[in-house]
C-alpha cells in the first residue's frame, strides 16, 4: 500500500516493539546482573556465565540438544526431500492433496497432542524413552516444514529442463543429481535449517517422549524455572540469544541469495508456523 | 521417471506418514476407549460430558483462547497495517520474527521475572503511585504471556495479505470517495480477512495446549486442556483420560480448521 504510515501509527509500533523487546532484554541484563533475583539490578559480572560454563551437566545437555538438533534436522531434510519429490510427481490431483493434507497434520496439531500420541506410539513399540525416541520425535515433526519449504521450488522448476535431460539420455537417477537437486538446493537448505530451529524450540514433544535421563535445553530450562529464579538460566538464554542471531543471520543471507537467484518466495512467508 | 525410481522416494516418506502420522492418531483415538486398567470402556465419554470439572475446563479453555486470539488479533491488525506502509517494511518484519526465534520457555521465564513480586512491572506501578499487585500465577498474566507469544505469529499472515493487496484498489476506492475509515473497513479488511483468519488458525490451536505457560504463569489455578491432557499423561498415568481429552483437542482443532479454512473455496471460485 502507498500510504505513508501516519505518526500515531509510527508511534504505536514503537510502542509494541518496546513491549515485544523489553522482556528479552530484561532477560538477558539480568544475566550480567551480581545478585541472584531477576530484581533490582546489583552492578555488572559475568559470574553467571562462569557457573554456567561450569556446569558439566549443562553442557552435557546442551551438546544433546545441538546433537539431536543436527541428526533430525539431517534425516529430516532427506525424508522431506524425497517426500517433496514424491508428492510433485503424484500422478493424480486427489494424490497429492491427500499427501499434503495429511503432510499439514503435524504443523497444525497442538503440541501436546502430537507428544502424547508419540508416547502412546512409542510405548506401543515397547521402544525405551531417551536419546533415540526423542530423536525419532524431532525428525517426525521437522519433516513437513521441509516439504513444504521444498516443494515449492520443484514445483516452480520447468518440466523441459528434465525433459530435455531425459531426450539427451540422462538417466534418472543423473537427472536427479545433476538437475533436480542442484535447482531445489535453497529449498532443501531453507528447510534444513527451519528443522533445526524447529528441533531447538520445541519444549513440549520432547517433554513427552524424553523420559527420565535424556534432557535438552527446554526440558532443563521448564524444570529450572518451575523452581524460581535462578541467573543461570539467564545467562543460558543470553547465549542462546546470540546463537539464534548467528542462526537468523545464516538463514537470511541463504534466503537472499536464493532471491537474488530469481526465486520470488517472500522471506516472511517462510516463517509461518 | 521409472516407477522403481519412484518408488524409492515415496517409500521413506510414506512409511513416515503412516507411522508418525496415521498410527499416532489412530492410537488416541484407540485409547480413548480404554480405563486405567486397560479395558474396554465408554467411561471415558460419559465422565467427560457429564463432570461438570471437564466442562468447565473445555469452556474456560476455549475462553482462554479465544481471549488470547482476541488481543493478539486487536494488537496485530493496527500493527502490521503501520508496517506495511513503512520504507524499509522488511527489515521491520525481521524484527518481529527475531523474538519468535527465543525460545517460548525463556520468554516464560523472563515473565516470572517482570511479573514478580518486586519485578518491574511492580517498580513502574510504584512509581506511578499504584499499589503493588500480585500479577503472577493469575489468569490474566496467564492471557497476557501467551498473547505476548503469538503476537507475532499473527501480525505475520495479516502483514503478508496486506503486502498482497494490489495498490490499486485502495486508489480506486479512493477515487471513488471513500474517506481513510472506509477504505479501512470496506476494502482493506475484507481483503484480508483470510491473513486475519490463518492468524486465528496459527494462534488460537495451541493456545487451547500451552500446559508449559499455564504452569510456570498461571500456578496451577489456570487449568487448560492441554494442562489436562500433560497431567493425565505424565503424572496420573491415566493415558485413557488423557486421550479422550486430547480426542477433544483434535475435534476442536478440526473446528476451528472448518470455521477458518475459506482458501479452497475462493481458489476454486
């Protein structure tokens, strides 16, 4: 639209953004705070940061949560992929609509849902909770943002490149390595790195599935938190912080070079849960 | 392709739909019509709709979520209509994305942290001469932090149906006579009312689920579905229970997706 923003509108932008950035700066001062409470700012130190760099268990938990993070996100970008590739060659209309509609499951179950029908599952299976359920989890809700952020660029993709691949005797599995891939690539990477801050955000599937001994960082923070205030959680969400700014950073400058290629998705729309 | 090729894609994706997808749900639904001691029951059903504590829980939680749709729908609307018409529109939209890229259960925390008996919130009310309130595990600061959550899951698809109006009709509508108020109400929202209504869609869903903040914000006195459905799991082991409160969720999840899911339809038209 053209019109120019008028000043009550600039000024109530202002406003909410204050509102939406004053709780994480909030958060994320009190990590540097000397005191122990979330109240009353007691000079800057760094001593936080220091408990939570000794914490061996924290690290361990955080090297689970990168660990895990990074396998689901891996196999879920291949699964998505293949499922991208098999729901853009569906032969009839109705295959395909089926296949995405049941592909949108998962993104719009509420989260509870999704991790009690998981335990149910994997209860069912008589599979232990811990490491390999919490994995398998993550890569079952990860795999339909892949689709979804893969199958546009497929879709998009002229079908004469393949044609005229097949007509110079390209086998399939050439016209896949050398002509398919390479043009869906930003999707795929796009979809990568949405599972991975997929896997890092989710609380409440792992919640479910995660059992007695595995814990990631969100489980570790609910149950810090349901017990008070404590700076070290605080000093855990500053470095989160920086490592979601590298992971924000990474993605845009992925998806702008895909927009320099001529790929017309709007950034924002990407984002949509 | 070679339908062995084909083959080669669909099974991996296939097998995951019907096992993570098809298998998860049908085992709800399946549980549901079991007891605590694994028999056959109905039970489940009847003490749902007959105990007034599982009504009233489906109706307080559904008004929880359709308050927190409310707000975040009255606090987007105005904000992503200012953006849209700002310079550098983009960078402003990265900047409401960023904070849903912190983790929801650190900006809970921050909460417990502003809401507190002497957090800032409590300082500023002092300041201005109000008597400290206790804010946190109430219901209000319950709708407060989980507006504060979705808010930018909603300015998001109402921005993206206004960044798709063409600027023409709002030119035509202008030309036509239409003052700022009316081009607002009778072209503007309108258009966006599909934007408006995969907002609800996004936000609304899961606020009928969010047992994490209920738990950290609202005490244990804000008792939504979703907080029923993580008791009866993890604590009472009452899986039976459990999914027949969450074979509601879906229900009303299905719902709500009928209520707002008009994009077929105008596709077709």
């Amino acid at each position: 639209m053209e019109d120019k923003a008028s000043r009550t509108g600039k000024i109530y932008i202002t406003i909410v953004f204050l509102l939406l950035y004053i709780p994480i700066v909030y958060l994320i001062l009190y990590s540097f705070s000397k005191g122990t409470t979330m109240t009353n700012f007691q000079g800057f130190s760094l001593k936080h940061y220091g408990e939570l760099f000794a914490d061996k268990r924290m690290l361990a938990i955080f090297l689970n949560t990168i660990l895990i993070a990074l396998l689901s996100s891996v196999c879920s970008t291949i699964i998505g992929t293949m499922g991208a590739l098999a729901v853009h060659n569906a032969k009839r209309r109705h295959e395909r609509e089926t296949l995405l509609s049941l592909n949108s499951i998962l993104l719009v179950s509420p989260d509870v849902i999704i991790g009690a029908s998981f335990l149910i599952f994997f209860t069912a299976l008589k599979l232990p909770l811990g490491f390999w359920s919490v994995l398998l989890s993550h890569i079952a809700f990860e795999i339909p943002i892949v689709l979804l952020l893969v199958l546009p660029r497929l879709d998009e993709m002229s079908p004469s490149m393949t044609n005229a691949a097949m007509d110079l005797g390209a086998s399939p599995s050439q016209i896949l390595s050398k002509i398919v891939l390479p043009y869906i690539q930003p999707g795929i990477i796009a979809g990568f790195f949405m599972a991975i801050t997929y896997s890092l955000d989710d609380f409440a599937v792992t919640f479910f599935v995660t059992g007695n001994g595995f814990t990631t960082l969100s489980v570790e923070i609910y149950s810090r938190a349901r017990q008070g205030i404590s700076l070290e959680i605080n000093a855990l969400a500053g470095i989160m912080f920086i490592f979601s700014l590298i992971l924000v950073g990474v993605y845009y400058l992925i998806e702008t070079h895909n927009t320099g290629n001529g790929a017309k998705k709007s950034i924002v729309e990407v984002t949509d849960r | 392709m070679k339908k062995n090729f084909r083959g080669l894609f669909f099974t991996p994706y296939v097998l995951w739909l019907a096992m993570f997808v098809i298998a998860p749900v049908a085992l709800i639904f399946y549980y549901s019509f079991f007891d605590i001691h694994h028999n056959f029951t109905l039970a489940n059903y009847q003490e749902f709709f007959t105990s007034g504590t599982y009504l009233t829980m489906t109706a307080n939680s559904v008004l929880y979520a359709f308050l927190i749709t409310l707000f975040a729908i009255l606090i987007s609307y105005p904000m992503a209509l200012v953006i849209s018409k700002l310079k550098h529109r983009d960078l402003w939209i990265l900047l409401v994305i960023l904070p849903t890229w912190i983790n929801l259960l650190l900006k809970a925390y921050a909460f417990i942290g502003l809401l507190s008996h002497d957090g800032l919130v409590n300082e500023l009310f002092q300041f201005f001469g109000l008597p400290i309130q206790h804010m946190l595990f109430t219901d209000a600061s319950f709708i407060l932090v989980a507006a504060y959550i979705q808010i930018p899951f909603m300015i998001l698809p109402i921005y993206n149906s206004l960044t798709d109006i063409s600027n023409s009709y709002i030119r035509a509508s202008r030309d036509l006579g239409a003052t700022k108020w009316q081009t607002l109400t009778k072209v503007i929202i309108p258009m966006t009312l599909p934007g408006i209504k995969s907002g609800i869609q996004i936000v609304f869903i899961p606020s009928l689920s969010l047992f994490m903040l209920s738990r950290l914000i609202g005490g244990n006195k804000v008792i939504t579905l979703g907080t029923a459905v993580e008791e009866h799991f993890l604590t009472t082991m009452n899986w039976g229970m459990g999914s027949t409160i969450g074979v509601v969720l879906i229900i009303s999840m299905v719902i709500v997706m009928l209520l707002t899911n008009t994009k077929r339809k105008r596709r077709r038209a």
